[in-house]
C-alpha cells in the first residue's frame, strides 16, 4: 500500500470506532481495489471520512477519460506530493475547497522552515 493510500483511507475516526487490525483491513482492501480500478479504467472514486464523507475522484493522471465531473480530481501523484509526510486534516480539507471552488492543482508542500507561513 503506498504512503497516500495509508493517509488517506480510514481516518483517524474510522480507526478507532473499527480497531487497528480491522482498520488496516479495511484500508489493504481500500488500497488493493483502487490499484486494480486506476489499472484498468485510471479513475475511481473514494468516500472521505476526512472530508465528512465527500467523494472525490482519484486519477492515474491527467490525461484520464471517463471521470465524473461533479468531483474535485486528484493525481496519484498530487496525493502521493500531500502524503508524503504526516499531513493535518485541516490541510487535506483546504485543499479539497480549493480544488472543488476553483480546480486548483498540488504542485508541492512548503512548509514553515521553507518560507511558508
């Protein structure tokens, strides 16, 4: 399961109310069927418990047709660039309004010893 996956699926709500070993199932079984849809169609759609169950979509690039366009779109990349070190749900959801209000796009993190405010 890669990083993004991990950080993304259950949530820490879903890991408490399910116990570890039934929340890592459940977040193997997350992970295996969304590396077998973005495989064979490149989309497909998660149900966030971090965003109060919205749904996004989930790409294996931007070049993907098919994808629903009533939701904010997210690059495996993107997630893998948000992911890649522990990420605060205030983050995740900041950047989940940009997406949906005007389709913004993670190029990558800046954090405070970097410049960032």
């Amino acid at each position: 399961m890669e990083k993004w996956q991990e950080s993304l699926i259950p949530g820490q709500a879903g890991i408490k109310e399910l116990g570890q070993d039934a929340a890592a199932a459940q977040a193997e079984e997350v992970a295996r069927h969304t590396r077998e849809l973005l495989a064979t169609r490149g989309w497909c759609l998660w149900k966030c418990s971090v965003l109060g169950g919205d749904i996004i979509a989930v790409v294996l690039d931007e070049t993907v047709d098919g994808v629903p366009e009533e939701y904010p779109v997210y690059t495996a990349e993107e997630l893998g660039e948000l992911c890649q070190d522990s990420v605060s749900e205030a983050t995740l959801r900041l950047v989940y309004e940009a997406k949906k209000l005007a389709g913004a796009k993670v190029t990558t993190k800046v954090t405070n010893s970097e410049g960032g405010k």
